[in-house]
C-alpha cells in the first residue's frame, strides 16, 4: 500500500467467513485508504446483488459476526404452508420478518401496518419478491388459488376489534407481533403514546390472537426490557409480563417472547446516523467513550425469531444470542478509516472526521443486558436460549394495567410514571419526567 501509494483496497474475497473479512480490515485499519468489497457469496446467490456490484464494507464485516446456519425444520414449522400475521410490517424487523416469511412460502401473509407509507413500500417490495419467486399472489381464473396471498391491512394495534375480526376472517393461525415503538429519546419525551403503542398494542394485540384461536402469537422483545431506565423499556417489560401472565390463562394460543439487542441499520440505530455523518464530513456523534452495545444483522434477527416460535410451548421467554458487546466509539473509528478519512483528535488535529461525545441521553444506559436473573437454558438451537422471569399473576397484572389505561386516558404524567414503576417494579428511571407537552404546561404554570 505504501510503496505504490494505493487509496483504494478492493475486497475481493466474496466466500471467505465474517471473521477472516473483519482479520483482513482489522489490517487495513492504519491505513488511510478507502475500502470497496465484492458482494459475498450469500448476496451473489440471493440475487440481492450482481457480481459486477461493488459495495460500501458494511458493519457487519467490521463486526466479524458469523451466523448460525438456520435450522429448515424450525423455519417452516409456523410459516410454510399457514396463513401469517406481522403487525409493524413496514418497520424494520416486521418488513425483514415479511421478507423471511415470503421466503418460506406461507399460504397467507397479512401485513398489518399503521402507516400507509410504510404499507405500500413493503407490500410493493414483496409482490416484486413474488415474481422473482414466480409465484402470484391472485386466484386464477378457475378460482383455485394459487402462490402466496398477500393481505395488506392498515390498522393500528390499539385497535382490538380490527385485529381480531382480521385474524378471524383471513384464518391467522400465527402472529409476529413486531409493531412498536423503539426509538428510546422519542419515546420518553412521548411517554404515554408509548404507554398505548407498547403496552395496551401488545395487550391488544394478544387478547385479539386469543380470541381468534390463533394457533401461535410471537412479542418481538428488546434488551432494554432488562432493569429499564427508560420509558420505553418500562413498557417493553411490561407486554412481555402481559404475554406471561396471559400464558397462564386456559386457552389454546402459544403465547412466546423473543428479547434481543440492536440491529444492524434498522431506523434509528447508530450505524445509518454514522454513515450519513460521514458523507457530509462530520462530526461523528458518540454519546459516551464506553458506550457499548450487542448488535446482531437485521436478516439475523427475523430468521432466529421465526425459528424460537417453532420452539414455543406457552408462556416462553427465549434470548438471542447476541455474541459479544461492541464499543460504539471503536465502530465510529472503524467506520470513518475505512470510508478512507482519518480521525481528527488532539494526536491528529490534521485527520478528517472528528468525533464528538453527545453525552448519554435521556434514559440511556452504558450498557445493556439480555437476562433480569440467572435462570436461563440451552433452547434446541445453539443461538436461542430459554429465559425464566417471574412475573405477578393475571388478575394483578390485569388491575394494574386498567389503572394505567384511566391514567393514559387522562394524560396524567406523574400518575403513568408512577404506574410504571408500580407494575415493572425493576424499572428506575434516571431523568424526570420529560413528556413535551406536560412540561410546557409545568413552564406556563
């Protein structure tokens, strides 16, 4: 590199493991060179990308993380050949779950969304999918249908009726229930639009699954539910408790949460924000040297959240094994000297890009768990565990969430927080009450 003064590294190794492509940038990193890659092979025979394709290097080749081959039996087991539900099918994991369902042929899919934006482009994205698949989506003439029926649904969670009338007429028998709110900051400044997303969606959502004998109902769960500092993970925890304490109650739904950390750029996670900082030449914003957090792809994700629902049982809490934390100011790096920039600091004030710290923001803890305790077991695939959480009985769970129900509707802020911390008792928020609206009207006071 240096003899021939190269500012351009051209990967060129599109079969070779995550691990040996991160050992190869990992020697690269001193150098101020921008990097370029072939696609992989796993891109190459998906069709995602043509060999001639020459891409940005991702944050999943910096990372190094190799992925588990999917176990087919547990793919198919609540997919191929049923008719399936995502709610938040425009977001990111519910438009990855549609992505990985499609693949895997169901006889319905049915994607309810509540944004009409969000809808199109997902339903737009798989009926192209459809025809790459040479499958159709419609009946034929003779009526016999054929392929896989897509059912695009706008609707909002916190709508019960609409849910459960849609499930019972298009036959659901399993339901991805990814429709959330994430994003930690907006929601703690939106905290009760949180409260009605998050928790009485979920609520919704599963009592409707339960009255349409929907066969398996599956709570896409985060690691901020563990010993929530913010908002968000209050109400995160507190749907998984909904789900479990709904477990226990005589019917025949499988009621099953899966809890995982950060994907890799879905809305709103670090990995777009640093690549867009980047382009326009910096800062690169950090909140916190010590930062760290788990990250796992978004394709990762939706394939080992669709094979822990062929393990559910009732009532199962199952953890993704997220491999090791990353310090986000050393991904910041990464990214920037791979881009072929340098980082400007005091040793370097000549570099490119600086890095700037934020400071922690509302809520926002250092570090992240997966697990409340310590009472967790091997699941039947080697990067699924079985998670065991106490939680309170139905009926207390049930009082509780009425109580909060009255409070949301009555915008009461101190009460909700209150509620919060009454139900999820781990939860310890570390700010006051941030709600925009309730603090215009404490400054007008």
């Amino acid at each position: 590199i240096v003899r021939h003064q190269a500012g351009l590294i051209l990967l060129a190794l599109p079969s070779v493991s995550h691990r040996r492509r991160q050992q190869v940038l990992d020697s690269l990193a001193n150098f101020p060179v921008k990097v370029l890659a072939l696609p992989t092979l796993a891109e190459l025979t998906s069709g995602a990308r043509r060999i001639d394709e020459l891409r940005e290097i991702e944050v999943e080749d910096i990372l190094g993380r190799d992925s588990v081959q999917p176990n087919p039996e547990l793919l198919q087991a609540r997919v191929t050949g049923k008719t399936v539900m995502v709610t938040g099918a425009g977001g990111s994991i519910g438009a990855e779950l549609c992505r990985q369902i499609l693949l895997l042929r169901p006889r319905q899919l049915v994607l309810f969304e509540r944004s009409e934006y969000a809808l199109y482009v997902i339903e737009q994205e798989l009926r192209g999918m459809l025809v790459n698949m040479a499958l159709t989506s419609d009946s034929s003439s003779s009526g016999k249908k054929e392929g896989v029926k897509l059912v695009p649904l706008l609707g909002s969670v916190v709508h019960r009726r609409r849910l459960e009338v849609a499930m019972e007429r298009f036959g659901v028998e399993t339901v991805y229930h990814a429709a959330a709110y994430k994003h930690v900051p907006i929601v703690e400044r939106n905290p009760i639009e949180g409260v009605r997303n998050n928790v009485f969606g979920a609520w919704h959502a599963a009592e409707a699954a339960i009255a349409a004998k929907v066969e398996t109902f599956v709570l896409v769960s985060s690691d901020k539910a563990v010993r929530p500092t913010n908002v968000m993970g209050a109400t995160k925890r507190l749907a998984e408790m909904i789900l479990q304490g709904l477990a226990g109650e005589n019917h025949v739904t499988r009621l099953c949460m899966v809890r995982f950390g950060n994907v890799l750029d879905s809305s709103g996670s670090v990995a777009p924000l640093f690549r867009e900082q980047i382009r326009r030449g910096g800062p690169v914003t950090v909140t916190h040297p010590e930062v760290d957090r788990y990250f796992m792809t978004i394709p990762e994700a939706a394939q080992l959240v669709i094979q822990a629902s062929a393990l559910a049982q009732g009532g199962d809490l199952f953890l993704l094994d997220m491999g090791e934390p990353v310090r986000i100011l050393e991904l910041a790096r990464r990214m920037i000297q791979l881009s072929g920039l340098t980082v400007r600091d005091e040793a370097h004030p000549e570099g490119d890009i600086e890095i700037q710290f934020t400071g922690l923001r509302s809520g926002e803890k250092l570090r992240e768990e997966l697990l409340i305790g310590a009472d967790d077991a091997p699941a039947e695939h080697p990067m699924i565990r079985r998670a065991r959480e106490g939680h309170p009985p139905w009926p207390v769970i049930q009082e509780g969430l009425n109580r909060l129900d009255a409070a949301a509707h009555d915008f009461d802020y101190p009460a909700v927080r209150a509620l919060l911390r009454e139900l999820v008792t781990e939860y310890q928020p570390g700010n006051d009450i941030e709600d925009w609206v309730w603090r215009q009207g404490a400054v007008e006071k």
